[in-house]
C-alpha cells in the first residue's frame, strides 16, 4: 500500500438522555428541517460493521469513529487503529449542536490527523466481502465512476419528500459555477468516454459533448462508502466558503449543498481513477427488502453493500425487521473483532 488509507465512519446513540433533550429542544424552534425518526434509528449493526472492517479490510490505517461524544458502550477505546472523534474536535462551534449529517459531513477535512487518503462510511454501509487497497485508490487517485445522466428525474413523495434529489441538484448547480464542462472531458477523454461507463452513461455524454454542453447536468450514484482525497475537500471549501457555510444547518433542509459535492469536485478536477461500480448493492430497510439483503450477505460478489434506513419502514414492522438483519448479520460475523471489549 503506496499511502495509508483511513476509515472515517459516523455513529449516533439516539437512546442517550442529553442527545434527546437537545433535539426535543432544538426540534422546535428548527420546523424547516428533517427531523424524521428514520435520520436516527439504531439498528443495533454497528458492531458488525467493525468486525466486516477487520475481516475484509485489516490493511485500514486507521479507523475515525464520528461521535456526538457518546460512543457503544461494547467499543475498546484504546485500540491502535481507533481515533474517537467528537463533533466539537471539528465542526465550529456555531454550527453545534447538530442534527444535520451532511453538517457533520463537510467538515471532515477538518479532521487533525486525518490522512490525505481516506474512505468515508455512513454506519449503514458494509464492506461484505475481501477487498484489497486497490478497491479505493490506484495511483494515488480514488476509484469511481463518473457515470452522467440527463434523464435522472424522480417524483415527489410524501414520506421522505423529494429523498436529497434537490440537494443533488444543488451540488451541480455550484459546481457549474467553477467548472466548464467542456473543458473537463478534454483535459481527459478517457475518464468520461471509457469502457468504465455503461452505454446509457457513454451516450449521455456523447449527447452533451455532441452539442458542446459547457455546463454538467447530473451523474448516477450508489449510496456505498466513498473514497475521498482530503485537498480534494480543502480546495472546495477555499473556493466555495459561502454555499458550504450555508449548508451547516441544525436539522437536514433540501436547497444545500450534501457531500457529494466533493465528489462531484474529484469529477470536475480529472482526480479520479475510473472504474466499473458493479459490484456495490443498496436495499432500504423494508419488509420486502429483508429476503434480499440477507441474500446480499452471502453473495461473494458484491463487496459493498448499504442498508438504508427509510421513513417507509414504519415504527411497526422496524423492530421486526431489525430482528432478522441481526440474526443475519451475527451468522456472518459471529466472532467479536478487536475493536470490541
């Protein structure tokens, strides 16, 4: 491994007494924003995704836990590779306390210690089988897939609203602002004409570059852990403080910025390596997802998978169906990992 790779992964105790307090407190005086429960449930899966680290990844340099202070109570805070990380080691003061966690999320460049190269993980995504460093990074540049879409619509629904679609939206329309699509593609033709895209990906570009489209319009995404480069993400807040400034918010809104705006950054500045994402899955925690996830796990294919929480899992199936991803999920990793005491 050419350059040490972190781990950054965030976690809440939504059961913690003083976390509750200050967000009935904030809750309403905060109205605008997303206060769904779904944005805090604990599915009692954290520790697997620890033991998935140490069995598929146990080349990680170090792991930084994001915490609101309060960490598992299961987790050895003195292991070599664990760094605890509270929300006030990083996040400026006036943006604290916060419910929000693209909030928490575009800080984490401002992380001390934390190296160049790192892989950034919702607690909801699990490396399900092997990988090797190369998985993240070649050359020094993260792997991905800057596959475009102009047909990317959705629809509105009352549950979860418009999902982070406008936010997305959001993400594009700052980044056409220091970017001209136009001349993206020719500094490096491979990485948007390549072999890496599927044909519907490789035809959007072309329709965009057929009618020299200055601006960009939208790319597909997988919610799996993303690798970053953090001059990726200090280059962007150098040149976007307002917009990013304005995205800190206490509970989640729509029209703000989201991480994959560093993403999009990597895109726009060629700092990429291309790759085929065809080996990542994502279900949303449903009953009728339950069959398929458990599916997932076992599947020797897919090496990253996401089990999203969603405010269409209602209160009445949730603990049902937690039941059976843990059942799930202990049968792949019964053994504790040396993270656990």
């Amino acid at each position: 491994m050419k350059h040490p790779i972190d781990f950054v992964v965030t976690w809440l105790d939504s059961s913690d007494p003083e976390w509750q307090r200050q967000y009935n407190e904030y809750k309403g005086v905060s109205p605008r924003g997303d206060s769904s429960v779904a944005r805090f449930r604990d599915w009692d899966l954290f520790k697997y995704w620890f033991r998935a680290v140490e069995t598929n990844a146990p080349w990680v340099n170090r792991v930084f836990l994001i915490t609101n202070g309060t960490i598992p109570k299961w987790i050895r805070r003195d292991h070599p590779k664990l760094v605890l990380v509270n929300h006030e080691d990083y996040i400026p003061s006036q943006f604290l306390p916060t419910f929000n966690s693209c909030t928490i999320e575009l800080h984490i460049n401002k992380i001390k210690q934390l190296s160049e190269h790192f892989v950034y993980f919702n607690d909801d995504c699990y490396i399900n089988n092997p990988v090797t460093p190369e998985y993240y990074f070649v050359d020094g540049l993260p792997c991905d897939n800057n596959a475009e879409t102009i047909f990317n619509t959705t629809k509105y629904n009352p549950l979860d609203r418009f999902f982070i679609r406008i936010s997305m939206f959001v993400d594009i329309c700052v980044l056409n602002r220091h970017f001209n699509r136009n001349e993206v593609w020719r500094q490096s033709k491979r990485r948007w004409l390549g072999k890496h895209l599927s044909n519907m990906s490789r035809l959007a570009s072309l329709l965009l570059i057929f009618n020299k489209w200055n601006l960009f319009v939208g790319f597909n995404w997988k919610h799996v852990e993303q690798p970053f480069l953090k001059s990726v993400m200090d280059e962007a807040w150098e040149k976007e403080p307002e917009m990013l400034n304005e995205s800190c918010t206490r509970f989640r809104r729509e029209v703000t910025l989201n991480p994959y705006f560093f993403r999009y950054w990597q895109f726009a500045t060629n700092r990429f390596y291309p790759v085929k994402l065809d080996r990542v899955a994502k279900y949303r925690t449903i009953r009728k997802d339950v069959e398929h996830i458990c599916r997932a796990l076992k599947n020797k294919k897919i090496l990253s998978l996401c089990i999203n929480d969603t405010p269409r899992c209602t209160e009445e199936e949730f603990e049902d169906v937690k039941i059976e991803l843990i059942k799930a999920f202990e049968e792949k990793y019964p053994n504790k990992s040396s993270f656990e005491l």
